[in-house]
C-alpha cells in the first residue's frame, strides 16, 4: 500500500457500524493499493459519536457534516444517515472533489436521485468516483450467480422471484422510528428492503424492469412517539408487493414485509431459465442453488454449491473452504472494491445510475399502488 485514502462518514447507527468494519478489515485480508483511513465519524451529538468513534475505531469526530468538506485527511465521504440527507451531502461531497459511497435507496425521490447522478457525471470527469451501497451484490454466492448468469449457464431468464421478509415491527408497540416516516425514510419497506430485491433482479438478470404491478398495506397507522408522549402516524407502506416485466422479456414477482412473523432477514431470490435455475437464500449465506437441464435426467435435480472455495468471488483472501462467511463480510468486500476502483480510474459499480434505476421503479410501484393500474418505468 503506497498511499491513504481518508475517510469522513456521516452517522454512527446500524450502517455506520457495518460499513466501520468493512473499511477496518479491508486491508487486513485484501491487498490493497490504497490504506483506509478512519479519519472523523460525523454525528450531531456530539457525546454519542464521541463514543461510537472510541468504540468503531475512528480517530476524530465532527458534528456537521459540512466540516468533512473541508479537512485534508478526508478523501472520501460515506454517507450512512437517513434518506433525507443523502442528496445534500453527496453532492455537496462531490462538488468538493470527495469520492463519495452513499448507502442504499440512493435518494428518497427519483429528482433526488437525477441530481445526484448529475453531480456523479460531473465529478466524473474530474476524477471523482461514486458508488451507491448495494452491499447483497458483494455476497459470494450472489457474486457467484451472476457470474453464472453471464456464462449462459441457465441460459435465457425467463422468471425471477424475489422476497424480503423481516418482522421488526409487527409489535404496534414498536416507537415511530425515522424509517416509518416518509420525510426520513422516503417509503416503509420497500425502500428499506425491496429496493435491495430490486437491485438484486437486476444486477443477477443484467436486464432493466420496464413496468409494474404493485400494491401496499399500512398495517399499523399509529405508533408511540419515541419520547413516550402519544402517538405519530405512520405514513409509510409495511409491504409492498408487485408484479415485473423486464426489457428482455422475462416476468418477476417481488415482495417486501417487515411484518413476517418469525422471519428475521429472510432475503431469496430465484432465476428461472431456458437450460437451468439459481436460487440464493440469505439465511444460507455460503450456499447457492442450481439446477442444470443439460444434467442426466436420472440424477438431475437442484444441487447445493458450497460457496467457499478460494476460485469462488472474494473468498480467496479469507478461509479455507468450508469455513463460511457472514454478513459484515459484504461491507469489506464493498470497501475493497471501491478502493481499488478508485485507485485505478475505474467507475465504481453499482453506480449512482444504478442507484437511480432502483428508485425509477420504486417509484412506479408506488405510483402504481395508488392508482391499481400497471405503470410504466422510466429510461432515465
């Protein structure tokens, strides 16, 4: 490693943790040509990133983010805080010459997410890079399913069904957090977790959804306010569900509930082709299912790939095979990549335009719960 890559990131809670560890490892098990650095944890109170800097492993703190902007050991800024934020921050980031990582859904409206693709093009072409943080992508055996995909290995996608189930507020109970309010989070959980299924169909297929079905359900209107003072309506969907086309033809079904009971981060999504089938389930993390027609008919059937082996998508630098990895894993592979990206001039993937390509359907399945008609999804 010849060099340091400065890192500001904004917020401290659940991402902020997971995306601490990624840019911690990332060196420790990836050759890298660029060392991360964990310059400044960005928090408004200050007493409370104070302590999560000590216990994440950030060297300062600052508590408006627009000081990120404005110190030398800052390179890039990874922006963690609430959809209502990503917009201002990233391409003030940008415009100040900062690489910039934003996590996912890139922005909480599709004009939102146009500017900041805007911005993205602009620092482009001076040599700044930007991705949005689709983390699932960075999951060995999604990684590895992609590959098969582009290898023709199940040949033509002609159906794809996707699901996240989470059950974190079926409690009415449950305080009304910032992500069960639009002007935060931008939508319930379609936002928050359909729009990782979203991104998970179209980075597997390489095709783009061209329209949708869609409905949504509240299933709790009202919830305690967090200072225990009476109730906040809910104004966000609890789930969502829709049809899809995609460009190159085949259909998909998708569904997103946080109101799964028992069911804790219950992400699957299966591709049905022409010549085989994939099918990765997260609570099976190190595992990837296929079928292949060109098998023996006497033996064929679905068959269990064990996602660990040194040739298989990240998995070289850490165990040896057999030894699984977990979810914090695809936050240093997130790292890794974007470092590397950077370091050589390449545009990082998934990229702003990806990022915007998410929220254009997010859009049209809201749009298309409200109406109870199918919607078209915009190009652009």
């Amino acid at each position: 490693m010849t060099s340091t890559l400065g890192v500001g990131m904004v917020g401290y809670a659940f991402m902020g943790a997971a995306h601490s560890q990624g840019w911690r490892t990332a060196p420790r098990f990836f050759d890298l040509p660029l060392r991360p650095d964990l310059a400044v944890l960005c928090g408004r109170d200050k007493e409370k990133a104070t302590a999560a800097a000590d216990k994440l492993g950030w060297r300062s703190v600052e508590t408006d983010w627009r000081a990120l902007l404005t110190r030398d050991d800052v390179q890039l800024v990874d922006v963690c805080s609430p959809g209502d934020t990503h917009a201002e921050i990233a391409i003030a980031a940008l415009e100040a010459g900062r690489h910039v990582l934003c996590e996912k859904p890139l922005a909480n409206t599709v004009d939102e997410a146009r500017a900041m693709v805007a911005a993205a093009a602009r620092a482009a072409s001076r040599g700044v890079r930007s991705m949005v943080g689709y983390s699932y992508r960075r999951v060995p055996a999604v990684a590895l399913a992609r590959r098969l995909v582009e290898q023709g290995r199940i040949g033509e996608i002609r159906h794809v069904r996707a699901s996240y189930q989470q059950d974190w507020i079926v409690d009415p109970q449950f305080p009304l957090v910032w992500r069960l309010q639009k002007d935060a989070a931008g939508s319930g959980a379609l936002g928050d977790i359909g729009a990782h299924i979203v991104d998970m169909a179209q980075y597997l297929t390489g095709d783009l959804l061209t329209g949708v079905s869609a409905l949504t359900e509240t299933f709790v209107r009202e919830r305690p306010l967090p200072s225990g003072d009476g109730l906040g309506s809910v104004d966000v969907d609890d789930a969502a569900l829709f049809l899809g086309r995609f460009a190159g033809g085949a259909v998909a079904s998708f569904e997103a509930s946080r109101f799964a009971t028992g069911r804790k981060n219950a992400l699957r999504i299966e591709l049905n082709g022409s010549r085989g089938s994939l099918a990765f389930d997260q609570e099976r993390m190190n595992e990837l299912e296929f079928y292949s027609e060109e098998e023996d008919p006497d033996t064929r059937g679905f068959r269990r790939i064990l996602v660990t082996e040194p040739t298989h998508p990240y998995v070289g630098a850490w165990w040896p095979p057999g030894h699984g990895l977990g979810y914090e894993h695809s936050f240093t592979h997130q790292a890794v990549d974007l470092v590397r990206d950077i370091a050589e001039g390449r545009d990082p993937v998934p990229s702003f335009a990806d990022g915007l390509r998410v929220q254009l359907v997010l859009d049209a399945v809201e749009k298309s719960a409200a109406s109870g008609s199918w919607h078209t999804v915009p190009e652009e």
